[in-house]
C-alpha cells in the first residue's frame, strides 16, 4: 500500500502528511512523524546520534528520474547552533560495482537554527561519479545522515520532492 501510493503521489517521495510514511524510511538514525514542527501538517523528527553515520534513506520509491532538475527537501534545525548533514545519491551501477566514494554523490550542507531549504542540483548529480554518468533512470538510494557529531541532535524533515 505505502509504495503504491509512494508512486501515485511521485514527485514528492515523502511529505510525511500520512502516517505510514515513516515505514517507507529506514536507517540507524531513530525518525517518527511529527505533527508539531511541521512545515504543513506533519514532519519527520529524526533524532541522531555521535556514531561515525548516522541517517536514514527512503525505500520503495521510484527510480526514474530523468524528468526533473532537483531534489528538493525542508529541513528543520530546532536548537541554537548549526548541524553539518550529508546527502549522498547513487543509481544501480554503483551497487554493482562496489561501495566507491568516487562512484557516487554526496553533497553536504550547514543546517542553521530554524527551517533550512535543500535543493541539490541533479545535473550535478549526474556528472558526480569520477569516471561516467550517473543513470537517472536508476536511482536506488537518497541518504541523509549526520557524521560524528559531538552530541545528539534533533532534526525535521519536511517535503522531500523532486522538481
């Protein structure tokens, strides 16, 4: 039901509007949906830890995305203070070839304190593997995650969509 209705609402891969959104995620970050610091009716609260990764990544979504321009996300960052967060994207061949950091992209940003607007440009991301093009007709994983943080952290997310 969750991916059945993931591909009818496609372009927006979560809003986090329903609540069986959260079982479309999955990582050792701990998430739940939020209904208080919503951007609209409900986020995703993400609570992280200091470990070396930690994050989440959305599963059962569509894998074509030759269509659009971006992917575009709302981020909340709820206390004083900035969060350094990563977002990595990678297709189907780099699965098959292995784990290589070169293979991939991964793009990071500065979360200040209040609702921060991502947006990661896909013709970068289709230019980011050092010795071919990324397949975006064969995206199989968007992370975000957090990396040695000195102390847990609380963040929302909000409106993952592509453009």
């Amino acid at each position: 039901m969750a991916e059945w209705t993931a591909r009818g609402r496609f372009p927006v891969p979560s809003d986090f509007e329903m609540p069986f959104e959260a079982d479309r995620w999955e990582g050792d970050a701990r998430f739940v949906i939020d209904r208080f610091e919503a951007g609209q009716v409900a986020s995703l609260r993400v609570h992280t830890d200091t470990s070396l990764y930690c994050g989440l990544a959305p599963v059962r979504f569509p894998r074509n995305w030759t269509a659009y321009r971006y992917v575009r996300m709302e981020m909340l960052n709820p206390l004083p203070g900035q969060v350094d967060l990563n977002c990595r994207l990678h297709d189907g061949q780099h699965e098959r070839r292995g784990p290589t950091y070169t293979d991939r992209c991964d793009t990071a940003f500065r979360l200040r304190p209040g609702w921060n607007s991502i947006r990661i440009d896909l013709g970068d991301v289709v230019r980011a593997p050092a010795d071919r093009m990324m397949d975006m007709e064969n995206i199989r994983a968007l992370g975000v995650f957090c990396s040695q943080l000195q102390a847990p952290r609380t963040i929302f997310i909000d409106d993952v969509r592509l453009a």
